[in-house]
C-alpha cells in the first residue's frame, strides 16, 4: 500500500506532466485551428471563451432607478 507521501509526490508529478502537455497544446493551438473546418473552429473557440472571457451576470434596474442610461 502506497504512503500517504508517495500519493502526493504520484499526484504532483502528474500534475506537472499534464502541466507541460497543456502548455504544449495551448502553444499550437493557432496552428491547430488553422486546420480545422469553420464549423469546428467555431465550436472549439465558443468551448474556451468561459475560460478566457469572465462571465457576465445579468444586471436589472431597481424601483427608483433611470429606466434608460444617458450616455
């Protein structure tokens, strides 16, 4: 049975493994969407705009408010 120790050294050792892959992925990714058709270009930036974009929260007037916004 492995040590509580040896789970944490596996686990960061993983963890810089999948590290050094992403970081690999993400460098060619350019080049990776080159290659795809519109369609599947699309799909894969609208997948990682949560990742990049912070997400919006839906914002409403309250009792007292302007109803419009004089820009």
């Amino acid at each position: 049975m492995k040590s509580n120790s040896d789970n944490q050294i596996l686990t960061a050792d993983l963890r810089e493994t999948l590290k050094r892959i992403m970081k690999s992925e993400i460098e060619k990714l350019p080049e990776t969407l080159k290659g795809l058709e519109p369609k599947e270009r699309i799909n894969i930036v609208c997948k990682l705009m949560p990742f990049i974009f912070p997400k919006v929260d839906t914002v409403s007037s309250q009792a007292g408010e302007p109803f419009q916004l004089d820009l």
